[in-house]
C-alpha cells in the first residue's frame, strides 16, 4: 500500500472535510500522518504528502520544507495551496496599511504573507477547489495510486454548466470566470445561480482578456471591479500578473 500523509497549515480545513466523506473509497492507501484522523503519526517517508492552506508563519515555512523532504509527491490540495487564494487578495501595502490602522505602527506582525506553497517548495501536482470535490479528489488519487500522472480536465467550467443545461450568468449580465476557469467542479456554483471566482484556476490559453472586455461591455465594470473579481483566487498566479501587466 502506498503510505499517504495529509497536512494543513494556515486554512479552514474545508478540502479535508471533503477527504474524510470519501475514506471508505481511499483503498491501496495506508494513512500514516494526518492531524485529523490520528495522534500518532509517521515523520515519513511517504510515497504521497496533501498539504492545504497557506504557510503564513516561519515554523510553517520550516515544516513545509520538511514535507517535501519526507515525501516523494507533494501535492497543493485545494485552492489556498495551490493559488494562494482568498488569503493572498489583499496586497503587500494595503495589508501593512490595515495592520498599521488595526495595531499602530510600532506593531511588528510575526506572519508572513499568504503565497502558494510552490513559493517555497517543489510541487508535483495540483488539486483545485475551494474546496476540492469529492469525486475529484478520488479520480486524482485512483490516478496517483496506480502511477498515472493526473491530468487537468481539457475543457472550461462552462462546457459543465452546457452539461447541466444552466442557464448562462454572462447573458444575464452577471460576472462569471467560467469561460476562463479550468473545469471538473461540476459548475458547481454557477449550478445554484452563484457567480463562478474561478476556484479552480485559470485553464490553460484561457483569453483573459476577452473576459475583461466582456465584463467592461455588458456588466459596465470598471478595470478595478475586474482586477478585484479575477485576483480572489488568482492574484498571485503568473497568468493573473501577466494579464496586469499587458
């Protein structure tokens, strides 16, 4: 059995409760390390480490070096490891201004900012989502267990939505990354009405531009409701700074 360790640091833990839905499923894997599931624990090696969340503290930075040291894949479970996510949106200078505000100026924050883990570590693959699907996280795993590299789907979250005859949220004017998002969430908001933030991250050659100029034509958006919309999930991500940039 290959022997999987699963790690948060900084996070809501929303990705592993969908993990601990589907343990019944997880067969050929033999969980040697995880916080949540046992007290006694595996220092490694592990064929397999999940780390979700941010590291946000040096003793974070410290033990995430440390898993991948361990572990011969490492894999960014769910957005926040993977994108940096809503815990990155905010800037560098606007949070030292907010912290200056809440705390005064002579208050010297001990975290760090909020970056995807492959700032500071090597990653072998990625499982998006905020939080990760059920069904996903399987695929991925099956995948990974019999050494098969897992692939991202090839389509956008709107090919989903086309699948489940949604009615589409830009023709009715509302703001939606769909076109632009990598698929196999299943739409799962735009199924409920919800705007899609593109949780799962921008799809490959997606025309971010085009979306821009969607959402500036029928929304009536600004360039600074966009930047806000689109960096959520995506601001620390070179397609995201690329398209600033451009």
């Amino acid at each position: 059995m290959k022997k999987i360790a699963i790690f948060d640091l900084t996070d809501c833990e929303g990705c592993e409760l969908q993990l601990t839905k589907i343990l019944d499923k997880l067969d050929g894997f033999e969980i040697v390390n995880w916080r949540l599931f046992s007290s006694k624990n595996s220092a490694g090696p592990f064929d397999l480490a999940l780390i979700e969340g941010n590291p946000v503290k040096e003793d974070e930075i410290k033990s995430l070096k440390e898993i991948r040291a361990a572990a011969k894949i490492v894999v960014a479970f769910g957005a926040c490891a993977m994108t940096g996510a809503v815990p990155s949106m905010i800037d560098e200078n606007k949070r030292k201004i907010l912290t200056e505000k809440i705390y005064g100026k002579n208050y010297k924050p001990k975290a760090v900012s909020a970056e995807p883990i492959n700032s500071y570590i090597k990653v072998d693959y990625y499982l998006p989502g905020c939080p990760s699907d059920q069904k996903q996280i399987k695929h991925f795993l099956t995948q990974l267990l019999f050494d098969k590299n897992p692939t991202p789907r090839p389509y956008p979250v709107c090919l989903e939505c086309k699948y489940k005859e949604n009615e589409c949220l830009l023709l009715k004017k509302q703001p939606c990354l769909g076109p632009a998002t990598q698929g196999g969430c299943g739409a799962a908001c735009p199924s409920y009405g919800l705007f899609c933030y593109g949780c799962w991250g921008p799809m490959k050659g997606a025309n971010l531009r085009a979306i821009r100029n969607v959402f500036k034509r029928d929304l009536k958006w600004s360039e600074s409701q966009i930047k806000q919309h689109m960096q959520i999930f995506w601001r620390e991500l070179d397609e995201y700074k690329n398209f600033i940039k451009g």
